[in-house]
C-alpha cells in the first residue's frame, strides 16, 4: 500500500508541476515586452511549490508507512 501512495504522489506531484509551468506559468508567443516574462496566472508559482511539496512527501510516507511484509 505504502508503494502505491508513494507511487500516487511522486506521479500527481510531478503532474502538478508540468501543469502548473506548462499551462499556467510559461509565456506563448514572441516576446514583445518585458511584461511577458511574468506568468500568465499570478499564483502558478504556488501550484508548482505544491507539486514539489507532494513529491517531497512522498518520501515521508514511505519512510512512516509500515511494510505489508513486516506484518
């Protein structure tokens, strides 16, 4: 069970992550002031520090979880 979970949050983490750059956060099209460096969503930052947090996360949950074996 333990894998699963850990499996579940280093994949929704990184999930998080590509979504939140990709979609929310990189600019599209040719630059054509120095306001097309911010992102397109003001809190896409946010959602990447929680997919980072998730995957960070998942280390814990491994390492507290028991093992299915050891019962």
């Amino acid at each position: 069970m333990r894998r699963v979970l850990t499996l579940g949050l280093v994949v929704g983490g990184f999930v998080v992550q590509a979504v939140s750059y990709l979609l929310l956060a990189a600019p599209l099209g040719i630059p054509t002031s120095e306001a097309f460096s911010n992102p397109r969503v003001p809190f896409a930052a946010a959602f990447f520090v929680l997919g980072v947090v998730m995957v960070f996360t998942a280390a814990l949950v491994y390492e507290l979880l028991p093992d299915e074996r050891s019962r």
